[in-house]
C-alpha cells in the first residue's frame, strides 16, 4: 500500500490554514456592520478589545451567525435550541484542506491549485443543523454538495437554511439518512459520483462520556476565562475554537465511539469504491489512527494520508484514503 503523509506548509501563528479568512482577532468592527444584532453581545475584555462571552451560547451563535454573514454571505442561519453551534475557523480549515488534498492529486486543475466549481461534488456525512460544512465549501469554492444525516430535524433545519439563502440554492442538496445503520448505503446511488467526502464524527461512546467531555470543556473554559481574568476574555478565532460545546445526542455520541463508526465507515467505503475519489474524516483521538490504518491496509486502500490541523490547545487530523483506480 503506498502510504503518505501531507506535508505542512509554514502558518501564521494561530496555524489556521492559510487560505483561512479567519486568522488571528476576531474583526468586531466588521463583524458589527455584517450583522448589527453582534452589538448586544459585544463586550470589552481586560485589554479594552471587543470580545464576547463565549460561555453564553447566545452570544456564539450570534458571532457566528455574523461570520456566515460577512465571510460567507449566509444572511439567514438559525438553528434548533440544544442542537451544536461549530466552531467556524476550525470547520473553514477542514475545508481548505480538502481542497489542497484535491489539488494534489487531481489532473483537471494547474498543480497546486484547488479546483473551483459544481464540477466537483462533495458528499458531508453528518451534516447537522448547521449544515456548516456544505456552506463554508460552496461559498469557499463553488463546490456542489450533497449534506445528509440520520435527524430528520438536523435534515429540516439544513433544508430551510439552504433554501432561505439564494447562493446556496442550487449548491446543496440535503438528504436524510433512512438507514441509519449505515453510512454509504442508501445515500450513494448508481449514478452518483463523490470527488470527496468528508465527516465529523460522534466521538464519545456513550452519554456518559459525552457528558465527562461537556463538563471538561467548560471546566477548560472556566479556566481559560480565570487565566485571562475575565468572563469575555477570548477574543481569538483558533482559541475561541476549542470552547464551543453543546449538541443532540448523535452529534456528539455512538454506540462503538469514534472508533467503530469509523471501523464501520472504512468497510463500507470498499463497497462503493467506484463513486467516491477521496474519502475523509476528522480522526479526534490520535490513538485511533493506528488501527484505522491497520485497517486501510487489510481492505487495499492505495493511498493513506493523514493531515494534522491544530487550532489554538486543540490537535485533530484528517484522516483520508482512496482505492486503485479501475480504469487504470
């Protein structure tokens, strides 16, 4: 099996990709004018800097409602009381990454360059409420998506932010995930073709550990603001994006954890190897990378890479894979 990692290029401090537009302070200022409703929400840190509390789960869903706004031109974006509200500058980053991931291996495009257009179809499983993923790629790049889940509330909500923004329109197609059994099976059709997919996945394996993971994050948090001395001290878009938290049920947890849906999803990925160039997915925990390749290697998988993305304390990785080409 020919295996490699992707090398990774110098970054600015905040080592966000660098075709990241969210580098560095969050831009208040701008933010404001994109979405005046930031205003209430906006509030001096100790250094006299505009900041939000970002304990206050209003308040981060306003910021990022303000980022769609002016970053990615999503003028409506709501989402269901309870359900995950992403960390932006770390979703823009899988993302960009993906897209360097195409440029290195596809041959339509100048070497190095991302391809751009609805010439390339992206599949996001798990797309959540949000619908976050299909957004940031089709603003980004003008690529077509297909976004499903298992929720059909998380599938309603994608649907009516999809269809109250005219850029999206003819961009995504949300679809729900009736077998929720499976990952592949009854979203990839005869006819369909993947240039990539990517997914987020649960990473607990249980409520319990879910609920452990939750109480860490605002413990973290607590600290963060402790540290900084104040409750809207973050001000930072890599820092910000370790603090968010909240999420259903499957948006944060699965029977097996990571590493059975995982297991399960590079199983599946053999029976549809004819429709889908690249698969990917966020690997949380380092120590599931080791079998998960194991297994890539015992199911042929001809290309194997790992992609570390770091966002301020917070490490993850993309794992992506690919089978010989049969035409070859």
């Amino acid at each position: 099996m020919a295996a490699a990692a992707m090398s990774t290029p110098t970054r600015p401090k905040a080592k966000l990709h660098p075709r990241n537009p969210h580098q560095g302070r969050y831009d208040f200022t701008a933010l404001t004018r994109a979405l005046p409703a930031l205003a209430s929400y906006t509030k001096a840190n100790p250094s006299g800097e505009p900041t939000i509390d970002f304990s206050d789960a209003d308040a981060v869903r306003t910021l990022n409602k303000a980022l769609l706004c002016q970053y990615y031109q999503v003028a409506f974006w709501e989402l269901p009381e309870g359900y995950l509200c992403p960390p932006i500058p770390g979703r823009a980053d899988y993302m960009h990454h993906i897209a360097d991931l195409l440029a290195d291996t596809t041959h339509q495009n100048d070497a190095g360059t991302p391809p751009t257009g609805k010439q390339i179809h992206a599949l996001d499983i798990g797309t959540g409420a949000s619908c976050i993923y299909p957004i940031i790629g089709a603003q980004s790049y003008g690529w077509r998506f297909t976004a499903t889940d298992v929720d059909p509330i998380s599938v309603q909500t994608a649907k009516v932010i999809v269809q109250a923004n005219p850029a999206l329109k003819n961009a995504i197609k949300v679809k729900q995930q009736t077998q929720p059994e499976h990952i592949f099976k009854g979203i990839i059709g005869r006819q369909d073709y993947f240039d990539i997919t990517l997914c987020n996945p649960p990473f607990q394996g249980s409520l319990d550990e879910a609920m452990n993971a939750n109480t860490r994050k605002r413990q973290k948090l607590s600290r963060h603001q402790q540290k900084r001395g104040s409750t809207s001290a973050s001000n930072s878009a890599s820092e910000s994006d370790a603090l968010n938290f909240g999420g259903q049920k499957k948006e944060l947890w699965i029977a097996g954890g990571e590493i059975g849906f995982l297991r399960q999803m590079i199983n599946e990925s053999v029976e549809v190897t004819a429709h889908v160039g690249w698969f990917t997915t966020l690997v949380s925990k380092s120590d599931n990378l080791r079998p998960l390749k194991k297994l890539l290697q015992e199911v042929n998988a001809s290309d194997v890479r790992v992609i570390d993305m770091t966002h301020g304390q917070k490490i993850t990785r993309i794992l992506a894979w690919r089978f010989p080409d049969p035409s070859e």
